[in-house]
C-alpha cells in the first residue's frame, strides 16, 4: 500500500507520517517512509540550492526537478512495494500539480508527466490556512513558504484535486492526537481492503 501525505508546509505532513507509519509498524506490518524532495539525491541537491535561492530555474524546471526527484526513487519503491511493504510518503505526486499550477503550469502536464510512478492508494490532504503555516514557522521560510498568496493558490489547487480524486481531506489546524486518529482510521480502511 502506498499512501501520501500532501499539504502546505508546516500542516503536519512529517508528523502524521510517521505516526502513521508507528502505527502500522505496532499492527505487524512491514513499512518504508519517504519525504520529497529527497535532498540527498544528485537531483535533490539541485532542489535545495535553487530552493535556496543559488538557482534561478523557472516554475516549469523546478516542477521537472520534483518530478525527477521522484522518479529517482521509483526502483526502491517498486522494490519495497513488491516485498509487500507498505510505503509512507511526505509529499508525492500532488505537490507538483499544487505548485506548479500555481504557478501557472498546466494540472494536466504535471499529471502526465507523473503518470508512470507508482500511484498512491491513499492520499491524505492536511488543510491548514497559509496564515497558520506562516505561524507555525517564523524563521527559514524557503522561497515558497515566504509568499502567501502562492500558497492559498497551492491549498485551492489541493483541495480541487482531493474533490475529483476522492482523496481524504482532514482539518490539520486540530490537535496532533485527534488528526492521528482520523489518519488511522482513513488507512485502516485501505489495509482491511487489502486483506
């Protein structure tokens, strides 16, 4: 099973993973997690200088980035997920239709472009109010996380996609214990499907 975790920065992505993937550990199943970007790959590399502000590449290169930053990642994934592991990810294929539409790309590309990775059998948005993000982090905002009105663009972007893909949307303005809860439980359905 390959669940995601998408939202804006500081909704509690990180934190609901791996709680999440405890979780699932305590009940006896084999789990891998993963956060993208991944900074350790050559790709993720890039991503962080131009994150940064060392590059200047346009909204369409960096969105190729992520994309690629993925894409990097593919063969472990098919590996853990043929092994029969369940694969726990901050951030997947989502967050390059969120940002990149944005920033005015095309949902459409982004999707195609992401349409040979393993999909997810869960995504979970956490939606939390860009003034709350800005809150939850007041120092080393990345160039993303500095410019409030892109991310109310992100989380409309999220929320169109979690309506046409019937994705799990949870209020992650709420107390960290109560959005576990509803995480659990929203996983659980897809893992008794599963048999």
């Amino acid at each position: 099973m390959l669940i995601a975790f998408e939202g804006l920065d500081q909704s509690g992505k990180e934190t609901q993973a791996r709680r999440l993937a405890d979780s699932l550990r305590n009940h006896g199943r084999r789990v891998e997690t993963l956060s993208f970007p991944d900074y350790a790959t050559p790709i993720g590399k890039e991503i962080g200088a131009a994150l940064r502000g060392e590059r200047d590449f346009g909204p369409d290169v960096m969105q190729l980035l992520y994309i690629a930053n993925r894409y990097e990642k593919k063969p472990q994934m098919l590996d853990w997920l043929s092994a029969g592991a369940d694969v726990v990810c901050d951030r997947y294929v989502a967050s390059s239709v969120a940002y990149g539409e944005s920033q005015g790309l095309d949902a459409a590309w982004l999707v195609e472009t992401q349409e040979h990775l393993p999909q997810p059998d869960l995504t979970i948005v956490l939606d939390i109010a860009p003034e709350t993000a800005v809150a939850r982090k007041q120092a080393d905002r990345d160039r993303y996380e500095r410019d409030l009105a892109l991310q109310a663009r992100v989380r409309d972007s999220y929320r169109r996609q979690a309506a046409e893909q019937g994705w799990v949307v949870l209020d992650g303005e709420r107390p960290k214990d109560e959005i576990a809860a509803d995480v659990y439980t929203a996983a659980a359905r897809i893992v008794g499907g599963a048999g």
